[in-house]
C-alpha cells in the first residue's frame, strides 16, 4: 500500500485506489478507481509535477 507521503508522476500506475492530490498546494484530487491505472495528467494551469497519495477512497 503506498504511504501518505509517497510522490507519483502523470502517468506513473498507481499502486493503490484512493485519492490523489497535487503538490501545488491548490488541493486539485483525482480519485482512482482501479489500483494499476496510470495518474492523469495535471488540470490546465495547474504547477504541480507529482501526486501524492492521500488515501483510501471511502466505502458507499
């Protein structure tokens, strides 16, 4: 499972499902579902170069 700390660039497969949230300190999140699938790119505009896993998506 990644820690809370770990840093992945676009496009780097994701090592788990959860939610991911740029360094830029805007607070952009992109939510993966599926653990394996590649980070997308970063929304227009935005500074950042790495997600950082922030944890599990919750249930229901």
């Amino acid at each position: 499972m990644a820690e809370q700390t770990e840093h992945f660039e676009p496009g780097e497969r994701a090592p788990d499902s959860g939610i991911y949230e740029c360094e830029c300190g805007y607070h952009h999140q992109w939510r993966m579902d599926v653990a394996g699938d590649p980070l997308p790119e970063f929304p227009p505009g935005c500074p950042s170069s790495k997600w950082i896993f922030i944890g599990e998506q919750p249930v229901g």
